[in-house]
C-alpha cells in the first residue's frame, strides 16, 4: 500500500522486517510522492538492497531487479527478440504456404521483457499495484548504460522499432544502489533523491537482529551487537555490515554459545571480518580488550 506519511513508511517497512532509519523512511516516501528516483550508496551489507525489496512488498508488487556488471547491454537490460522462436514461426508460416510479414515476427509472446521493459507495464498479478524496479550497483555498470539509463529515467518510455513505443503510465518507483567503486555521473545523481546508508546506532541493529536471528537470546544479541560497534571502531580495512552481525547471532546460536567470551569470539570471527589483515589484527587480548569495552 502506498504510504500515508513517514510513521506510516517506517511502520508498513518494520511488518516486513525492515528497521528503516527516519531519514531513510523520508527519502523513500519522498521518492514516491515525487516519482523520483531513490538514489542510495553505502558501505556493503547495510541494507541498501533490502530496501528495495521491502518497499516492493509495502507496494504489493513483484521486485524487478537488474544487476549491473561490466558489459551489460540493453538486450540483458531492455528487451530482446527470441529469435529461434521467430525462425520457427517463419518455418511454420512458410510450410503453410502463407506469406510471412512483421506480424508473423514481431509479437507480444517473442519479445523477451527484461526488467527495464517490465517496468514500464503493469504487474500482471497486480495491475494497480506501482511497479519497483532495483537497479542494483550501477558503479558496475559501464559510463553508456548509465547514459542510456538517464533518457529512459528522464521520461519513462522506450520506442521498439519493430513493435512500438512502450510509456508507462505511472513511472515505477526506482531504486539505485552504488557501493561506490566509482562515481556515478551528476547528471544521473541530479535526477534522484540521494540517501547515503550507513551503519545503524546500536538499538537499530538490535531489532534487526532480534526480527532476522531470533534462535539467538536477547543477551547474546545486545553482546555481539555491542561488540560488532566496537570493531567498527577499529581502523580494519572491511568493518562488519549489518548482514554479517546477523550472521554472527545464527552462527553463535548454532554453536548453543551462550555468552561471548574471548574463546567463542576467536572461533567464529570469520563470519564477521572476512579479509587475513583485519583478522591478523585481532589476537586473542585484542578480542579480550574489545569485549571487555563491548558492555
Ligand atoms: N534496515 C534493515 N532492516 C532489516 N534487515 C536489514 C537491514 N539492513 C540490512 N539488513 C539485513 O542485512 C542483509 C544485507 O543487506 P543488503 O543485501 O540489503 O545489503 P546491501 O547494502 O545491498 O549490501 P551490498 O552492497 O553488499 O549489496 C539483508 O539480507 C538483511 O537481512
Ligand atoms: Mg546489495
């Protein structure tokens, strides 16, 4: 359901297990107040992608989602003809002797939708429902497909020579991620609403925690969220994201540790610190003064 007011995005976001900071909540009901695109950046694991699925169950709509990498095209991104289903239907128009044209060729069922495409048409399950689309870590993406991105940003439609311009008639809500391998351009950044996502304070991540690990004890998760805001501290070339403190609770929950102590720490670092350095950094009285400062 489309948002009443920012209590309401925060509340509809929290029933779907998203623990949305206020500034969050604002620039998503923005986004869609406005139809502008949602722009977020932010270390890795914080949530960015999460919202993005969040919001499509708020709304009643199936995620579509478009991953960028390095040397994505507009065939994976927009639309492609199925041309082996073409030729047959070429074969088969020829054996029945008839004289085969565009019609024969250029058909609804042989185009092959991609996320962008399907953005622009209605949800088939849910037809009223706005369409979200994710555009995920568009810092992978090549400098053209952000061009080509930025026209159909700029008014939503895309014309298929062969079938036809395809206009939404409500823009979808559009989210974009970047983990910041590289800048995005201004002229695509000027387009959006901008949120930068950072780590959560220690109550967030708590009820994060307790909504997506809830086989670990209140007390162990206040521990090892304390914990995990110590190490983030710490000058480490990879802190831990949200993901991993969730991890870190199952994987203590399915260890049965009940209290941390520096021995279960030392044993299960690696769901939290994933790089030797940081790892290297933490001997065993570097995780007993951490601990001992993680009350
Ligand atoms: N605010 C939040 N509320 C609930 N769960 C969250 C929140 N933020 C992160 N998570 C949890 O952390 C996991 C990782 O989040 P997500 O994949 O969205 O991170 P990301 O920012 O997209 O990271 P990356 O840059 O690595 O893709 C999610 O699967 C979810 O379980
Ligand atoms: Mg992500």
């Amino acid at each position: 359901m489309q948002p009443a007011s920012i209590d309401d995005t925060l509340a509809q976001l929290q029933s779907r297990g998203y623990f949305a900071s206020r500034e969050l909540a604002t620039a998503l009901f923005l986004a869609l107040r406005m139809q502008r695109p949602l722009f977020l950046e932010g270390e890795p694991g914080v949530g960015k992608t999460e919202l993005a699925k969040a919001a499509a169950a708020m709304l009643g709509t199936a995620l579509l989602r478009l991953q960028c990498y390095e040397g994505l095209d507009t065939a994976s991104a927009l639309y492609e003809w199925d041309y082996p289903r073409q030729i047959m239907a070429l074969r088969l128009a020829e054996a029945a002797g008839e004289k085969p044209g565009g019609d024969t060729l250029y058909r609804d069922e042989f185009l092959l939708k991609r996320p962008l495409l399907q953005a622009l048409q209605p949800d088939p399950q849910n037809p009223s429902a706005r369409r979200v689309l994710l555009i995920d870590e568009i810092d992978r993406a090549d400098e053209p497909f952000e061009a080509f991105l930025l026209e159909l940003l700029s008014d939503f439609q895309v014309s298929i020579p062969e079938y036809g311009t395809v206009r939404a008639d409500e823009p979808p809500l559009v989210v974009i991620t970047s983990n910041r391998t590289r800048e995005v351009h201004d002229a695509l950044k000027r387009r959006c609403l901008y949120q930068w996502l950072g780590y959560p304070g220690r109550e967030r991540e708590l009820a994060i925690v307790a909504a997506r690990a809830p086989e670990s004890s209140a007390a162990l998760q206040r521990r090892a969220v304390a914990f995990v805001h110590q190490l983030r501290t710490m000058d480490l070339f990879k802190a831990p994201g949200i993901a991993e403190t969730i991890d870190w609770c199952r994987a203590l929950a399915a260890l049965a540790v009940t209290e941390l102590d520096p021995q279960s720490v030392q044993d299960t670092l690696g769901v939290l610190l994933k790089y030797q350095d940081d790892l290297a950094q933490l001997d065993t009285q570097r995780i007993a003064d951490t601990l001992a400062l993680a009350e």
